[in-house]
C-alpha cells in the first residue's frame, strides 16, 4: 500500500524530518489569535452588558451603590433636621477681622469707626419693670454695608474677636436707647461688655427728644417708606431659630442707626 506525502491522513500533522529519514510527525503549534479575533469568536448573550464610566462591564462585577446617609435621605425627601446649636457664632470673627481691615484708616483717624448696634429681646411680662431686666437675645450690628445678626440666646459661645471689637475704644456704637442695650448686654449669659464711652444715644445727638427711629429716618435720611413692625417686635426672640421677618427687622435697626450715626458724624454733631 503506498501512501502518498502529498495528502497526509492526519491534515494537522506535519513531518520534521525528510521522507528518507522516517515517519516522526508532530503535531503543529496552534497560530494565535488576535484580539479582536477572540472577541469575535466569544458567543454572544441575549442580555444587555452593564455600562461604567462608558465601558460595557460583567454584571457580577457591578458594584451596588451605598446606601444613602440619613442626611442626605433627609434633603430628598423633603425632611426638616432639627436646628444644630452653633457651638460659636457663625459668621462672626470673619466679620469682625473684614470690619477691622476695611475701617483701618477710620480707626486711625481722630474721628474713628462708627457702628451702628443693636438688641432685641422677649417680653414675657407685662410689668415695666420686668421688662427692662430682660436680657438681650440677639445683637446686631452694621458697619457700612455689611451686618451681623447674632442669636445670643441660641449660641453656645462669643468668639474672642466680637469681645474684643466691643471692647474697642476706637469704635464708636451708635444706637437708639443704646445705653439700656448694653444693659442688657452685660445682663445676659455671655456677658457682653461695650467700651465704657464708646456708646452714643441717637435722640440725644439729634436733639430730638423722643422721637422714634422712623421719625429720625424720615427727618434725616430721606426715608419715608421706613415702618417697623410691632407684631415681629414682641415676637419670640429666643426660639430655635430665628424667621426671616426676625432677620430683616434686626438688620433695619442696625443698618439705620449706623447711617444716622454716619450723617452725625459728618456734620460733627
């Protein structure tokens, strides 16, 4: 029987050696392939590949994403958090440290630094007496076009920098019934010490008698359409938290005694 070499029987053996040495065939090495080759090759699944970052990943290999924290729970669906106490106030030292850098020149100067300050309080009698004992629940203050409103009955401490701008004799407060304010001030837990000196009435420096605010604002400034409310006046002062109405009005009282304080100023009254 001859067996031709032309058509091995086995298609994927090839022979080494010459046909005169013998028969000793080994099988072929396999030829590689490519990489898209492979991905060809793979079967494809019914089943839509996950997607990460623009890559299609395993299922299995997907991680879950963790669960959401309370708070963030809290803002999606709407929950209010119970207002946190401020251990200080917020707000408050930058401000002090922007009023300083910025009022550099007016504090250097004979005339000094004007500030216009301010408290409000809770009436929780009726008694005139009683009254005037109250502590200050929040102190504002305003110096040029910036103010800060700090909720003194709320607030866990007073930043060292706030004691020391009140304590400063180069600042001038200037306020309506200012002297009985930092009464109330220095009555209050935290016990807020003004320079002694650096406090000045508005009715006294006008001139005129008891007048109120708005009376001062419409001779003085220009400002008829000014009105402060009476119902936010003897409203709560030392709730959680203070409302917006809370925030505007103690920020006109500020805001008005300093431009009266800077109208004074400037005509050396």
């Amino acid at each position: 029987m001859v067996t031709s070499l032309a058509t091995p029987l086995n298609p994927r053996l090839v022979c080494s050696r010459s046909p005169s040495r013998g028969s000793c065939c080994k099988p072929a090495a396999k030829p590689t392939k490519t990489r898209i080759q492979r991905k060809a090759s793979q079967p494809r699944t019914s089943h839509t590949p996950s997607v990460c970052h623009g890559r299609p990943v395993h299922p299995r290999r997907v991680h879950a994403p963790p669960p959401l924290l309370p708070r963030a729970r809290g803002l999606l669906h709407g929950a209010r958090r119970r207002p946190r106490r401020a251990r200080h106030g917020d707000g408050a030292p930058r401000w002090v440290h922007t009023t300083w850098w910025r009022g550099g020149r007016r504090l250097c100067s004979a005339a000094g630094l004007t500030v216009g300050l301010g408290v409000q309080w809770t009436a929780r009698f009726n008694n005139a007496a009683a009254v005037a004992g109250e502590p200050a629940a929040t102190l504002q203050l305003c110096a040029g076009h910036r103010c800060l409103v700090l909720h003194l009955a709320r607030a866990a401490a007073v930043p060292r920098a706030l004691r020391r701008f009140l304590a400063d004799a180069r600042v001038t407060f200037v306020g309506y019934n200012v002297t009985a304010d930092c009464r109330r001030l220095l009555r209050g837990r935290h016990r807020l010490a003004v320079a002694p000196g650096a406090c000045r009435e508005l009715r006294e420096a006008t001139g005129m008698g008891g007048a109120s605010m708005e009376e001062m604002a419409v001779r003085l400034l220009g400002c008829p359409g000014l009105r402060k409310s009476k119902r936010v006046a003897t409203s709560d002062w030392d709730g959680p938290r203070l409302s917006e109405e809370q925030v505007e009005y103690a920020c006109v009282d500020a805001v008005v005694a300093c431009r009266l304080g800077e109208r004074l100023r400037v005509a050396g009254k």
